[in-house]
C-alpha cells in the first residue's frame, strides 16, 4: 500500500529539486520533513508542502500510521518552460527561460 501526492507546475528548476529529493529519498517521513526544514534550498519549501500533503493522504485516505511512513519513491520532470525577454545593450534581447517542475512523492508504511 502506498500513498502519493503530485505537484505540477513548480517554478524551481529540475536540476534543483533533485539535489534535494536525493537528501530525502528512502528516510522516515518524519526525518525527511526535518531535512527539508532545516535545508537552506528554494526547493525545500514546496517539497515540505508535498511531504505534508503525502502523509495527510496516506492518513486519512489509506488508514496508514504515519510514524512508520518513509519516502519509498520521489521523482522529478520538466515541465514547461516560461520564455522571457531581457534586454540587452545595441538593441539586442536575451532569452531567459524559467524552468518549472512536475515532483511526484511516494510514501510506504515500513513493515517493521
């Protein structure tokens, strides 16, 4: 049994949320909320938001004990990049992409 939780469309870049999901990966839930309060990373915000989110619905969707949750799975893609415009000297324009996320989170009651 397993719980999951979704977020889509996070305006942090993949490559940033990864450095993070790996902190995280296979720890209690609860260990891994800590991680990611204490964490210093524009990630982490959202991600506490996801954990948090995770856990209610292996809670009251599943019946799971959370004290015995931990992070089984967590995966990030790319979504769609935003485009922007900065301009430069000689009437030039750089493009600027903003990258978002799409974060996936699994929960699983660990069996001991």
């Amino acid at each position: 049994m397993e719980a999951t939780a979704k977020a889509t469309f996070v305006r942090v870049a993949p490559r940033k949320v990864q450095i993070v999901l790996d902190l995280i990966r296979n720890k209690p839930a609860d260990e891994a909320m800590a991680i990611l309060k204490y964490t210093p990373k524009a990630a982490c915000e959202p991600l506490a938001k996801l954990l948090k989110s995770a856990m209610a619905n292996a809670e009251n969707n599943f019946d799971m004990d959370v004290s015995r949750l931990y992070v089984a799975e967590c995966a990030v893609c790319q979504g769609p990049t935003l485009k922007r415009i900065r301009p430069r000297s000689k009437g030039r324009a750089y493009r600027i992409n903003k990258k978002t996320s799409h974060i996936t989170l699994v929960l699983k009651e660990s069996e001991e």
